[in-house]
C-alpha cells in the first residue's frame, strides 16, 4: 500500500509527519534542528530517501542538511553561497542602491532525476545549484545578472527567490520566482533568462506594469501540462496557457485575491487550490474564517472549503511553502499555519482535519507519496 | 596549547559535543588561531561564526573570555595566558537581542 510522508519546515525546526494511504493516522517525529528556522524541506523524487532541509538562524547562518534515510538521521553538508564575481547592486526599499547580499536558502528543489542535483533559490534573490548532492553551490549567476537585477527591489519579506518549477517534460526549462521582482523563465538550465511578467498589474509600483518589481508570492504547475502556470501574486491570482509569456487574472469570485500560497490537484490539472488572505496589512483570512478555495474551471470560479477547518475566531496566516498535494488516487491536500496546524485532505479538499495542531509557525510544507 | 573552548547550545548540537571543547592551537593563541582550529575539527561550523571568504564574525556572535569582550578586537590580538594554559575558557555567544528580526521575514509579504 501506498504511504505519503509530510515534510514540515517551522519556525523552530523540521517535523516528518508519517502516514499509510488512508491517510487517517499519523506518526509525527521532530523537531529536529530544534530551535533552528527550517525555511524549506523537501525530498529528491528520484530517491525518496533522499531529503534536504534550509536550516538557518540570525545569529549562526545559514546551513544546508542532507538525510538518506527519510528523515531519521541528517548530516550537515556544503553551506557555501557565494554569488559569481562582484554581486553588484538592487533597489533599495526607498529606491536607493542596495548591494547584493546572501541571508538564507528559501526553497530547495531536488532534480527529478538525480538525487545528488538540487537547485536552491536564496535572498537576496539568486539560483545556486550542487551536483555533489549538497557539497558545493554555484551560483547561476545569468539570472542575477539578467539587465533587469538592478530594478529588483525585495517585498516586506525580503528579496527572496522563493519559487523553483523544473519543467518534467524538459529539464532545462525553468521558472523562478522572486517577491519583489516578479517571474523568469530559462530554456536553457540556466545560462540565460527572461522576464515573463507580461500581463501582471500592480498598483503599488510606479508603472503597474513594469517588466519587473511585481511581488509574485507563488507559482504551480501541473507536470502534465508545463506550458500552463498558476500565479498567485500579492494582490490576484493569475494564469498563463504559455508558459508565461503573458498571464490573465481568473481571480473572479474569490472573496479576497490576496494570498500566498496557490496549487494545482495531482490529477486534473485544472483543479486549483488558494488560501484567501485579507489584506497585505492583516495578514489573516477574512471575518476570521479559515477557508481553501477550489477552483475546478483552472480559475475564475471558486468554491470555498471549510468543512473541517475553523469557522470562527481564527486568525492565523498561510505561508507561500506552505502547501502541497500527494499523488494518491484521491489526491491529498496539506498546508500549514503560523499558528502551527497542518491540516491535511484525503479527499481533494472536500474535508479538512488536522494532523498536527501546535507546532511553530509553519513556513513550510511539502509531501512525498511512497511507494 | 591546550585551549577550551566553550559553545552556545545551537552550536553544541551541529558539531555533536556535549560540553566544553579542548583544542590544540599552536603558535600565538588568537582568536583567529583558535578558531581555525575548531572549524578544522569541526567543519559542520564553518560559516557559522564567521564568512566563509572574509572570515568576518557574523553580527550576532561574541568572543569573551577572561571577562573581557575580543569581538571587536583584530583577531589577531594575542588572548589572556589563562585562556592559552586552559585555565579560562574562550567563550563564544550568540548575542541575547537580534536574531529574530533578522531571521523571521517569511511572514512578509
């Protein structure tokens, strides 16, 4: 039988959240790292075995964590992240220049193929990659120095590359994104890039609809269908049907559009997930209400899923990591909180429980289905 | 020089050790010298208490010993005989204010 392991980054450490497919019970082990940030933790698809973990602190930095055994046991790897030649300078919050300067590893995307490759997206916002399975990062310094680098300014969360999509289909395609200079795609691992933000508006930058400088907080893609992407900027959710090149709002009937975290269901590829947020300034769903919203039609028309989850009183946020799906026959859905619950769905969203309650804020949240 | 050489526990936990750690320094007894010597032992701890090319201490990381504070001195400066016979300990702290507010951006937007 199938099982799914859920793989939680907090505020104050990682947690492993185990279950068989019916996905009713399960065993939690952590914190490990306690006391430590866990931005992200995620495993390799080609060896499930296989994981790595963002570890970080203010005070002692940043380190990279490598498991091969699921889990149980870590070993500390390559903490390196040197950016390529003279880093240069971005924008400032008050438009003044701002130099270059590394804070953390946000995201961490293993290769589909090859359990020793990941690729780590940083702020100040840079893509590194390790082929030697976590010892050594190199920056690929094309994105950084794309003509645009110089606009980029960082969002209230820092300047963060926080968004890491391989294309299944062709490994040298790649979408990133950054918060606050909006999305970029590659063709060709990485040497060179291009802005895709044609069609983003955003009211709080001088030209709404500038090449760069959008907050985009996350992106989705069904393996299926690479060429359509899932957007959920600060204020909208977006789609685009070619891989970027232009985007559409399908915000439609949703009762607020700004949020963080957006996905797109394992097995039809136009059922997408969002978690509505007030405002940029609350920073909590609205009238106190936690709510998923499901979108069937790929956007435009939503349902809200609340049978589960609290309906009164609660005021938590949801992170843009924050959420993932499993690959089951009925397709599994988890995100986390700041208030520490992860709630998980069996049935695509239909119904919500919580498979851990009071945990450190939830920065983080992905999933892997086992064999 | 047998140094000792005392750990914050987030750090105790990365590189394993229960307690105090004692070092061989040779030559002067620095701070740059001992802590070469702990990252060579350790390496799990390499960036974390300095850059790993500049070798600068990270902003939230103190140097005492002997009740004197070394974090802003050169690294180079020569440490108390007490600390190069073992008698003191070298104490590196994480700084009691500073961390979450550098370290806690992912709930910006």
């Amino acid at each position: 039988m199938n099982s799914v392991r859920v793989l939680v980054g907090t505020h104050k450490g990682a947690f492993v959240l185990s279950s068989d497919g019916k996905r009713q019970k399960w065993d939690v082990s952590g914190p490990h790292f306690g006391g430590w940030e866990l931005y992200h933790v995620k495993g390799s698809p080609a060896d499930p075995n296989r994981l790595y973990a963002s570890q970080s602190t203010g005070w002692f930095g940043q380190l990279i964590q490598r498991s091969n055994d699921g889990g149980q046991t870590w070993e500390p790897v390559g903490n390196q992240f040197t950016y390529d030649g003279v880093p240069g300078t971005h924008q400032w919050y008050d438009g003044t220049p701002h130099p270059w300067e590394f804070k953390r590893v946000w995201h961490l995307e293993p290769s589909a193929t090859d359990p020793d490759v990941v690729y780590a997206g940083v702020e100040d916002a840079a893509l590194f990659r390790t082929d030697d399975g976590g010892k050594t990062w190199g920056e690929l310094s094309g994105l950084r120095k794309h003509g645009s680098g110089s606009k980029w300014a960082p969002g209230a969360g820092g300047m963060c590359l926080h968004t890491i999509i391989v294309d299944p289909s062709d490994p040298k395609r790649i979408f990133i994104a950054i918060s606050a200079a909006g999305a970029f795609r590659t063709v060709d691992g990485g040497v060179t890039w291009q802005a895709i933000n044609q069609g983003l508006r955003s009211e709080h930058i001088p030209d709404p609809d500038a090449e760069v400088g959008h907050c985009v907080h996350r992106i989705a893609m069904h393996p299926a269908r690479p060429d359509v992407l899932f957007m959920q900027k600060h204020w909208d959710v977006m789609r685009s049907d070619n891989a970027g090149d232009t985007w559409h709002e399908v915000s439609g009937n949703l009762p607020t559009d700004f949020g963080f975290v957006i996905d797109v269901h394992a097995h039809e590829p136009e059922t997408i997930y969002v978690v509505p947020i007030k405002s940029d300034h609350l920073h909590y769903p609205p009238d106190g209400q936690l709510r998923v919203y499901r979108s069937k039609s790929g956007g435009n028309e939503w349902e809200a899923l609340t049978k589960g989850l609290p309906q009164k009183d609660c005021y938590v946020n949801v992170l843009r990591n924050a959420m993932a799906v499993d690959k089951l026959d009925s397709c599994g859905v988890y995100f986390g909180t700041t208030g520490g619950q992860v709630y998980g769905s069996s049935d695509a969203g239909d119904t919500w429980a919580p498979i851990v309650e009071n945990l450190p804020s939830v920065l983080s949240v992905e999933v892997q289905t086992l064999a | 020089m047998s140094v000792r050489v005392l750990l914050p526990a987030h750090l105790r936990n990365l590189a394993g050790v229960g307690g105090e750690v004692v070092l061989q320094v040779e030559g002067l007894v620095t701070v740059r010298a001992v802590l070469d010597a702990l990252e060579a032992r350790y390496p799990m701890l390499l960036g974390t208490l300095r850059d790993h090319v500049t070798k600068q201490r990270r902003p939230f990381v103190r140097f005492f010993a002997c009740e004197e504070d070394f974090s802003m001195e050169s690294p180079d400066v020569v440490l108390p005989e007490a600390v190069a016979s073992g008698k003191e300990p070298f104490l590196v702290v994480g700084a009691i204010a500073g961390g979450r507010h550098r370290s806690s951006s992912q709930g910006a937007s």
